[in-house]
C-alpha cells in the first residue's frame, strides 16, 4: 500500500496539524483548521480506492485501516470503510480527533454528559445535535466530547480519521450506553489493519 503521492499528502498534513498546534493551543478553532487541512486530503479520492483499501466483508461491517502516525504514536490517520447498519454507540476519545468523508454520510450524534462523573460507571447523557459528515463537511472533536457513528443510509461509506493519539494507545476512553445511564472502559470491536 505504499503510494508515494498519497505519502507526500498526508506527510503534508500531519506537519501542517502540527504547526497550527504550535502556533495556538489545543482549541475547537485550531482543530477547524486542522478539520479543513482533513477535507482537502479526504477530497483526493483517488488515494482511498478500494483496490488498495478493501471494503469489509458482509460479517464484519466495518474495515479500519492505519495510513500513518507518527513514532511516538502520535497523529494517527486512519481510512475507516463502513457498511450500511454498522453504529458505533456513544464514546470519547481522550485525544483530540477530527473526520471527513471521502465517500457517503457518516452520521454523528453528539452528546452532552449531564452527570458530574462522579459515579464510576454511571453517566447520564443527553444527545445534542447531528453533524452529518460527508465531503466537504467534517467534524472536529475535542478530547471529552462524546459522540455515535452511524452508517444509515448509504451501501459502504469511506472517511479519514485523524487523532492526536493512535486509537490503540487511548487506555482511558469510555463507551456509554444512554438507556441504561451507564458507562464502562471501550474495547475496540474492530481489528486496525496495517
């Protein structure tokens, strides 16, 4: 899978991310920025074609596919490949993360914790809005905010998403399950492929 143009762009994109985390501090505005840097790579279509990233088998829903991060595990991109059904319930992240679409609609509920954290395992959420992420429109999340993924409407859908950690070193995240206002470690159900 080594493509030398689609190396050079997100080489560009990472040293880009980088240079606005330098210039102003983790914010929601530097990660626009960052999100707008994502919907530039993630419209070069050519360089997410199925031939190199397969589309997953009907069992498995969903393909996840590592593109780059950096040696110390830090910002990390990945090509997520979704099947229509495939959701993914309300989790954080604990790292900065932002996607944009490639191809189709990815669905993104966002939620707001109307708790104070304070039960471990409890957590009471609220849904407060949907972003539908699909080109030319991405979404940006900071480290706490909870969001749901979902493909509803489209056979396969096609985004890149881009971390300030590597998913497999993100020890703390949650995942939450709204009707039973609870909330327990996530353990990712899909393998990354590298």
């Amino acid at each position: 899978m080594h493509n030398p143009e689609r190396q050079t762009q997100v080489a560009r994109l990472v040293e880009g991310a980088k240079a606005v985390l330098v210039e102003k501090p983790l914010s929601r505005d530097a990660l626009a920025v960052i999100a707008g840097k994502l919907e530039a790579l993630a419209a070069m279509r050519h360089l997410w074609s199925e031939s190199e990233y397969p589309s997953p088998g009907e069992a498995e829903r969903q393909a996840r596919y590592l593109v780059s991060e950096e040696p110390n595990r830090s910002f990390a991109l990945y090509l997520s490949v979704m099947r229509l059904g495939k959701r993914v319930p309300p989790h954080n992240h604990t790292t900065w993360a932002c996607v944009a679409a490639v191809e189709g609609c990815e669905h993104n509920y966002l939620y707001e914790r109307i708790d104070d954290g304070s039960a471990p395992g409890h957590a009471r959420l609220r849904e407060s809005s949907l972003v539908r992420v699909e080109p030319g429109r991405s979404i940006a999340l900071m480290p706490d905010d909870i969001h749901a993924v979902e493909n509803k409407d489209e056979p396969m859908i096609r985004h890149i998403h881009f971390y300030g950690r590597a998913l497999e070193t993100l020890s703390e995240r949650l995942i939450f399950d709204v009707a039973g206002g609870t909330c327990k470690p996530m353990v990712m159900d899909v393998q990354t492929r590298r």
